[in-house]
C-alpha cells in the first residue's frame, strides 16, 4: 500500500517527501546547486521552495554562506535537521501502522 505525507499550515501544503529530500540533499551535498542538480531540480526552483518553506514556518531552515573562488554553501539549521527527523518519524510511524493494520 502507499501513502503520502504532506504537512499543512492553514490548510495549504508546506512539506511532502520532495521537500524532504531537498533539504537532506543539501544536508550531504553542503550546496543548493548540488542538491538540486542531484534531484532533478533547477536552481531557482530549490532556492524559491526553500524560501517559501522557511516563510510558511516562521524560521531558518537553511543557512547560506556566498561564495568567493569555490562558490557558496549552504548549511541545514537545527530546525531544518528537526523538520527532517520528525518527517521522518511520522513516515515510520504511518508505516508501521498500515503493515499492522493489513
């Protein structure tokens, strides 16, 4: 069986597996262009998902450094690192339920 998780504010959608696998991306990769260039994704879309998500929820997920000869960096915040573990956490639990439940 599938299923899908998606966090809400305000009944609008704010974070689904893609979000996710952003900012886990950028957690390994240490750079926006990486991580987006690893999942398919164009600079600006990450740079403006990132930032609407950290809008929506009031706080820093991500901390930019501009670069100099090497380019830039980005780093996840505590709060970003959160987001992730408790995405993760209700994904296990879900699943753990539905494999009980069938």
């Amino acid at each position: 069986m599938k299923f899908k998780v998606w966090f809400t504010k305000d009944d609008k959608p704010v974070l689904g597996r893609g979000g996710v696998e952003l900012l886990m991306a950028i957690d390994e990769a240490g750079s926006l262009h990486a991580a987006a260039k690893k999942l398919g994704y164009s600079y600006s879309f990450a740079w403006t998902y990132i930032r609407r998500l950290e809008k929506s929820l009031g706080t820093k997920l991500v901390k930019f450094s501009r670069g100099g000869c090497r380019g830039g960096s980005a780093k996840l915040t505590d709060e970003g690192r959160e987001l992730i573990n408790l995405y993760l956490r209700v994904e296990s639990e879900i699943e753990k339920t539905l494999k009980n439940l069938l």
